[in-house]
C-alpha cells in the first residue's frame, strides 16, 4: 500500500473511532460517508502488517473489516476461543436453569 493509501486508511479508521465514541450525536449522514469511504479504501488495501496493525488499533474498522470479509472467510478476525467460551458458558448457564426448573418445589 503507498504513503497516501496508508495515511487516508489511518485516518479514516481514526475518525470512525472518534464518530463511534462520540458522547453527543453524530449525523447518520457523516457516518455513512466515512463508513462508506472506509469501505473502499479497505477494499483496496493489500493484507499486510500495515492493515493488520491499523485494525489491531481500530476496533471499529476491524468489524467493519471483518463484515466486508464475511462472505469469503466468516468471522476472519474475531478469536474463536472467546466465541467458543461464551457458548460454553451459556450451555452451563441453560443446564442449570433446567436442572433448578426439574426439581421438585417444596
């Protein structure tokens, strides 16, 4: 990727993080244009250390990232073992609310 296609991926993933973060409302219109911007400029962007590095620091790109990517890799860069986790804790949440629901009430 060049200089100014690096420079304008950091800085739009930087404003989409000040956007998200924002304490007062943003204008759906603005977020749209530089949801949209980003798009297109991850579109473009080579998959190396430099977009691995920008979407390490930019978790909003990433999951933006992640669902442009979601029809030829899935969930590419969401960790597996916090998923897996979760589902474990869930089905152990679900099997004693059932065991409690099974037992006689006094």
């Amino acid at each position: 990727m060049n200089t100014t296609a690096s420079t304008n991926l950091i800085m739009l993933a930087r404003m989409l993080e000040r956007l998200d973060r924002s304490q007062v409302a943003v204008d759906p219109q603005q977020y749209l244009g530089v949801v949209e911007h980003l798009a297109d400029t991850l579109r473009a962007a080579p998959h190396d250390a430099g977009l691995d590095a920008v979407l390490e620091g930019s978790p909003a790109t990433a999951e933006l990232y992640e669902n442009l990517q979601y029809e030829h890799a899935g969930l590419c860069r969401s960790p597996l073992e916090a998923g897996l986790n979760a589902e474990l804790e869930a089905r152990a949440v679900i099997d004693k609310a059932r065991r409690s629901a099974a037992q006689p009430k006094s």
